[in-house]
C-alpha cells in the first residue's frame, strides 16, 4: 500500500485555485520527483499536503488516515516534515540549538540516539556544530536543515527546491544525500526541483505539472524517454 | 428656558472642536492609516499659540507697555484689559480672532511635519511611538519654558468676542466655531470622496500596489499628516479662545485617547462616523459634566472612572466591531480595488 | 568631572531603565506591538509596595518578590484577554496600539482612582511619597552608597545573568529564542507558543513592578509616573534594537548614563538649563537613533562585521 496518496486535489490561496485535481501516490523507499514550469503549482502541492493552503476538494491520505483537514503540525507529529524553500532554519540560533529545537519533543536519550544517527548521516554538520546558521553558506544551510529532518526521523520527507540558489557541486552533494535517505532509511521522498534533468536522474517517478494540472505521471527514466515532453518542459533537445 | 439654550450653545461650541479633532483623526488613521498618537501635541500647538501670542501682541493696542511688567505674573490682569479694548473694536477683534485660528493652524502643520520627520519613512509602530513621545515633550517644554504660555501658571486669552455681552456673546462664539468645524468637515468629506480619497486609502490598504504605480507614499502620508495637524491646530485655538486661558496641564494624553475614542466608536474611514463618533462622546462627556454637580461626593475623582469605561469600551469595540457604528461603505471598497488596480 | 553622586544616580536610574527595555522588548517579540501601557505596569509594582509599606509595614525591598508577581499577573492579563484575542482576530499592529492606548488609559486611571480612595481608608497620602526614607546607605571610605544603588544593581545583574543563562542554556529558553524569530517553524518543531508567550509577558511585567518600586526611591511618584517612563524605556528598546534582549541592555544604560550624566552637565554653568528639561536627552537620543539606526546600534555592528564573513 502506498504510504501517501493525493486524489484529485483541488486547492489554492484564498479564492484563487491554482491545483485543478491532481493525483499522485508514494511508496516507502520511493523518490518522486514533481516538475514543471514555473508558476505550475509544484510548491503549491506541497504545501496542499502539508496544510498550509486552502484546500477545495480532493483527498489526502498518510497510511491509511485520512489526513486532508489536519493540521500542519498534526502532520508533522504523525511523520511527514516540510522543508520549504525558505524560511526552514533558524538562523540566528546556533546549529547545535537548531538540532536541539528539532528533537524538541524528544526525551533526553532519545534525542542522544537520534542526533548521533543523523550525525552519522551528514558528518559535515559536526564542523559547524556551533557557528550560527546566518554564517553559514546555502549549501551549508541546506545540510543543517536535512540533518533537522532526519533527527526528526520522518517517514515522508517532502522538499522544495532543495538545491535551488546553490553551486553545481553543492547541489550534486545534496541530490546524493537525497538518495542516500533512501537507502539508509526507506524513506519516501516527494521532491520539488526547478533542475528537471539532475531530479529524474536520481528520481523514481516523476510527476510532471503544468498549470496545476498532471500531464505525465509515471517512471522517471519514461519521462526523460518521452522527446516531446522532454523537449516542450525539460529544455531537453 | 435661557438654561436649556445654553446648554444647547455649550454643545455646540464642545461639538466643534471634538468634530474638527474626529475628522482630523479620522482623515489620518481612517483614510490613510497613519497612527497619530500624538493628536494633542498638535491640538497643543493651536492652543499655545493663541496663548503665546494674543495677550502679548494685543497688550501694547491696550496700552500696556510689556517691558514694564511681568506679563506672566500679570497676564489676567492685561488679558481682560485687552479683552475691554477688543470690546471697543469689533473688527479688529473678529480679524486677529480669525488671523490666530489660521496661525494656530500653521502652527499645527509645522508640528505635523516635525514630529513626523524621523519615522515617517519606518514603520507604523516606530511612528506612533515618535508621536507618543514627541507629545510629551512638548507638555514639558510648555510647563517648564514660561515665555512660551507662562509655564504652571497658564495664559489668559483674550475674548475677541466681547463687543457682545451674555448670552449674545456665546451665541455667536459658538456660531463661529461651528461654522468653522462644519467647513472643515465638509471639505474633508469632499477631499475624501475624490481621487486623493482613494489614493489614501489606496495606500492604507495596498502599500505596496500604490507604489508601484509610482506614487510617492511617504510624502502623502506626510502631507495627510500635516493637513490632520492643521485642522487639530484650529481646534486648539478655537479651543483656547473659548476657555479663556491656556493651562499647559489641560493638554494630557489623554486627550489623544479620546480622539481614537470618537473615532474607533463612530468608524474610521468615513466623514460620518467622525461626525457620529464626536457626537456620542459629547454627549458622555457633557451629561458627565452636568451629572457631576448633582452626584453625591464620590471617595475618587469621576473623571476617572469614566476613563476606565471609555478605555473597555474602546477595547470591546476593537475586538468585537472594529469598523466601528458606521463602517466604510462596501462599494468605496470597490473603488479603491479598481483605482489600485489601473 | 562627574561627582559620586551623580555617577550613583545614573548607575541607579540605568538599572531600571534596564529592566524595564528588557521587558519592553521582550513583549516586543512576541507580537511586534510596543506596549504603551509598560510604564503604567512600573507604577503598579510602586502602589504594590507602597500600599504593603503602609497597611503592613513591609519594606519596600521585602515587597519585590509580590510586586514581581503582581506586575507578571496584571500583565499576563492584558495580554490574554486583549493583545492575544485581537491578533488571533487577524489585527493590524496599528490596532494592538491602539488597545495597547486603552489599556494604557485603563490601568492609569485605575490608579488615580486608588490613589484617591486609599487616603481615605489609610488617612496617608498616596501621592508624591519617595521611598528614599526606607533606604538604608553603607558607607565606604568617603562615599555614602545609598541602598536602592546596592539593591538595584544587585537585582538587575542577578536578572541579567539569569536571562542570558535560562535563554542560552535551557532548553526552553532556546525554544523562546526559536519563537521569537520564527514561530511557525518553532510550532511545526512541537513548541508550546502560546507558552512562550505567556512567560514573555511574565518577565516583563515583573521586571517593570521592579523598576518602579527602585524609581520610588529616587523621585516622588504618582499615577503618571508611568508615563513618563516610556520616553525613556522606548529610547532605550528602540536603540538597543527591538529585536535583541542584549540590546535592550545596552540601550538602558545608555539612556540611563546620557540622561543623568547629561542633565548634569548641561545645568552646570554656562548653560544652566533647567533640571525639568531631563526628558529633552532621551528624546533626542530617540530621534537620533530614528534618524540614523532604525535597527539600533547593535545592527550598526553586525553589519560591519557581515561585510566580509557572510557566504553566499
């Protein structure tokens, strides 16, 4: 059974609807990857998940529950973490009060368990373990912020444009530790990328939007076979 | 009978100034968003003037030489001598009546423009901060720099309006200041129905939007700010004209209050709810001052205790019905969407 | 240049300008309303302990821990039953202002109302008294050390520590600090925000009773005392920066210092300006900083040292 499944979802800001039914599900040890044009309703989609839009119609459902009235931290609780694009860290706490902020609801020797777990995972944030996070660079940032996530040892992680703004090389680094959720942990992973090629390349399946609608949906390595779509939103020639 | 109409004339003067007030705040915070609270600063400014200047400027046409005594010590004593001679020359009195209403009002827009200066370009609270404090200084100012209006002692204004006498006297004084407050509400209403109006509220509600279209938002809200001020600034020389004497202590902050009182109950952001909201705490505060003879001696001052109602009901209402009794018409709504929007 | 007197009254006038930044700004970050009704909260913490002094014969400096609670509670109050219902109605700044105005207006002349009855009941009056008559002083060597010195300095270091200590070392200080910069975020994490709140307002309507009740002992108080405090206290917040704890630290002593040290020299010879005039430096000092450091001056120095450090 998929660990999330969105039918048809309609949803927007205020009166203004920018998802006109979209649908998508996500197993455990999955990447998914939504793309598309901008202004096409990729972080929107996220943000419909996650609860922080206004919601038309459609359904929403995390193992099994219907979740698509709770509440943003309600889901969080019940294992999904948002990292949006903005705005995901505190940056003028330290990176070790960051982490700490993150096992916030976790008893003592469980956050000790999970912080060595995560350190492990991303051994990079130990070297900056007590600068503040406004020193730090995009790249830097971006790792702190997975490393919050992972402490908090979600089972769906869903990221907005994780590598936007970011050097070639730093972002390659972030797609990789992408992966490597994956595989250390089994998570699902639903993942927003303005760069369609360097997402499908590490992705499973593929979702991609234009004008909040769906207009392929499928395995990854199909879409970046499909030349037509390729070409019109990939920049592929 | 004479007891009800001068009652009714009493009002009528009280109305006039609390309308000028409302309708300045209104204009200001209504319209354009501007949190003044420092309205008595500039009603101050009005009221100090006249009693800075009248009695000093008129004492020599009286025949008093200035150098030859302490005008503060014996400022009622040349106040109603003044007074006598203004009694012999109604013209004269009628014009410097008329020429310090308009210097009260100069006075406030210069005001205005200075207590704005700093934060007219921050935030909204740094500016109501700016005008909090800016206020108080000048309440210390007043009290302590006795050249200004005698310090604790208070400065007697001269009545220009003694070429009258009784009930004729008050009659036309409170006829002059109405007309004069319903001028002022009139061309407000004007001013606020035209395209400017909607400028304001164009910048109230999408700051943003306003200046994109290129309109420099700081310098309205300045010049919104300085009109507010000038028209405060008359009701405070009317002010000090009808009292008959400037006291700096008469100028409390908590005069402000009142004023977003009057506007908050009656609706900010239309004419009439001004004229509504001034109207009701007229009312109050007239019964209060008339019931206040005939209550039986209370351990505390009344006064007080009315604040304290007026202050809950300023919340209740700000959380229960903010737009006021008569909330800004839907359809303006309407056309400040389509002004912002062309 | 400065005699010792001078030097301990400013020491002394900063210790509550301090408390009461720190609680002025504390409040500031939570709802980004400056809280006109601060220095009213001062003067609650004076009626609180001149109230006890007389019908109890409790020291003024035995009663700080009731004035503490006291303002902490009236506080508290006016946040839960005002600020707290207006924002969550959606609220513009300018209308917390305006309920900060009334509840300003409500406490003051609730206190001119006590002040005019507990005469009555007491046959002593309740307006213009000092303190100063219950401090004791110790003497060094040639200078006399009035106690309020002692006692404030003591208290307002003892706060200052612990604050810095319980935001930097606890975990729910760290979690207050999360929440002031970013409370969406602080929520999603599983902080308590409300929470947060709440002991903001706590702190800072205590530590606003403290600095009255050490007011009282320097000048003669009454109803409008409090008034009069938030030129200073705004001074102060607003120099220090709003959004930073440490700033409000710098900027009371700041303000405290120029304002004492200032009205000192400037009443000297020549100019001989007259003591009344005090208010004149922090307002300046407020323009100034208007004018040329919106953020305070502690925004002044992150800039410069952001210049080279930060990486893109």
């Amino acid at each position: 059974m998929p660990l999330l499944t969105v039918e048809n979802l309609k949803a927007g800001y205020g009166k203004l609807q920018i998802l006109h039914g979209v649908s998508l599900n996500i197993s455990r040890g999955e990447i998914l990857s939504v793309i598309g044009p901008n202004g096409s309703g990729k972080s929107t989609l996220l943000k419909s998940i996650f609860g922080l839009t206004t919601i038309f119609d459609g359904k929403i459902s995390f193992k099994g529950e219907d979740i698509t009235r709770k509440k943003p931290h309600e889901k969080a609780r019940m294992g999904i973490a948002y990292l949006p694009q903005t705005d995901n860290l505190f940056t003028k706490l330290k990176v070790k009060e960051n982490m700490l902020l993150a096992g916030y609801t976790l008893s003592e020797s469980e956050y000790q368990e999970r912080l060595k777990e995560a350190l492990e995972f991303l051994p990079q944030v130990k070297e900056f373990w007590e600068r503040k996070v406004w020193t730090l660079s995009g790249g830097e940032r971006q790792m702190v912020s997975i490393a919050m996530a992972v402490l908090r040892k979600p089972e769906l992680y869903m990221l907005d444009e994780p590598t936007a703004a970011l050097a070639p090389k730093i972002a390659r680094t972030i797609l990789e530790k992408i992966v490597q959720l994956r595989d250390t942990f089994g998570a699902a992973i639903i993942l927003v990328e303005q760069n369609a090629k360097a997402a499908l390349k590490i992705s499973d399946n593929a979702l991609l939007l234009v004008a909040g609608k769906s207009v392929f949906q499928g395995s990854s390595s199909e879409l970046l076979r499909d030349k037509e779509l390729a070409q019109m939103y990939l920049g592929v020639k | 009978m004479i007891d009800i109409l001068r009652i009714i004339v009493d009002f009528t003067a009280f109305y006039s100034i609390y309308l000028m007030l409302s309708v300045s705040l209104n204009l200001e915070y209504g319209y354009t968003g501007i949190p003044n609270f420092g309205k008595v600063m500039f009603f101050a400014g009005g009221a100090f003037t006249v009693g800075a200047i009248a009695g000093r400027m008129l004492a020599p046409l009286a025949g008093i030489d200035l150098s030859k005594l302490d005008y503060c010590m014996k400022n009622v004593y040349v106040g109603s001598l003044v007074s006598r001679y203004l009694a012999q020359h109604a013209g004269l009195a009628l014009a410097v009546f008329i020429a310090l209403v308009i210097a009260g009002s100069l006075v406030g827009a210069f005001l205005g423009w200075l207590a704005s200066y700093p934060s007219i370009r921050l935030r909204e609270d740094y500016l109501g901060m700016t005008l909090v404090v800016s206020g108080e200084l000048l309440r210390i100012v007043s009290l302590n720099y006795d050249p200004l209006i005698c310090g604790t002692f208070g400065a007697k204004t001269p009545n220009p309006f003694s070429f009258l006498s009784g009930f004729a006297m008050d009659v036309t004084r409170s006829a002059f200041m109405f007309t004069i407050a319903m001028l002022t509400w009139l061309i407000v209403g004007r001013l606020v129905k035209s395209p400017f109006g909607r400028l304001l509220k164009a910048i109230r509600d999408e700051e943003e939007a306003a200046e994109a279209l290129g309109k420099d938002v700081v310098k309205v809200r300045m010049k919104v700010l300085m009109l507010g001020s000038a028209i405060a600034g008359a009701a405070g020389a009317l002010y000090a004209f009808y009292l008959g004497i400037v006291h700096p202590s008469d100028y409390a902050p908590l005069r402000t209050f009142i004023v977003w009182v009057m506007v908050i109950i009656g609706g900010a952001g239309n004419n009439l709810g001004a004229a509504v909201g001034a109207l009701i705490y007229l009312f109050v505060d007239r019964t209060l001052a008339i019931a206040k003879t005939y209550m039986p001696a209370l351990p505390f001052d009344l006064n007080y205790l009315t604040y304290v109602f007026l202050g809950i009901i300023l919340i209740l209402v700000l959380i229960f019905k903010p737009e006021g009794l008569i909330p800004e018409s839907l359809e303006v709504r309407e056309e400040i969407r389509e002004e912002a929007s062309q | 240049m400065f005699s010792i007197e001078v030097i301990i009254d400013a020491i002394t006038f900063s210790n509550l300008i301090i408390a009461l930044a720190i609680g002025l700004t504390l409040t500031y970050m939570t709802l980004k309303v400056p809280n006109f009704a601060h220095g009213d909260t001062a003067v609650i913490g004076i009626y609180t302990a001149y109230t006890l002094t007389i019908m109890l014969g409790i020291h003024p400096y035995a009663s700080m821990p009731i004035a503490f609670l006291l303002g902490g509670a009236l506080s508290i109050i006016t946040y839960i039953l005002v600020y707290r219902v207006i924002g969550q109605k959606g609220g513009s700044i300018t209308t917390l202002m305006i309920a900060s105005i009334a509840v300003e207006v409500i406490i003051r002349s609730s206190l001119h109302i006590y002040a005019d009855i507990m005469p009555k009941i007491t046959s002593t009056f309740f307006r213009g008294f000092t303190f100063s008559k219950y401090d004791f002083s110790i003497s060094i060597g040639e200078a006399t050390l009035p106690g309020v010195l002692i006692v404030s300095t003591l208290t307002i270091t003892g706060i200052v520590v612990s604050l810095y200590l319980f935001l930097t070392r606890t975990k729910f200080g760290t979690a207050m600090r999360a929440t002031i910069e970013n409370p969406s975020l602080a929520s999603t994490l599983g902080v308590d925000v409300e929470k947060v709140y709440l002991v903001s307002w706590f702190l800072a309507g205590g530590l606003a009773a403290l600095s009255g009740i050490f007011l009282a002992f320097q000048i003669p108080s009454d109803p409008e005392s409090g008034w009069g405090l938030l030129l200073r206290v705004f001074a102060a917040s607003v120099l220090g920066g709003l959004d930073n704890i440490f700033g409000a630290v710098l900027g009371g002593a700041v303000i405290g210092f120029s304002e004492i040290l200032g009205i000192y020299l400037l009443s000297k010879p020549p100019i001989g300006l007259s003591p009344a005039y005090r208010p004149a430096i922090p307002y300046l000092m407020f323009i100034l900083v208007l004018l040329f450091a919106p953020k305070g001056i502690t925004s002044i120095n992150l800039k410069k040292l952001i210049g080279g450090e930060e990486k893109k």
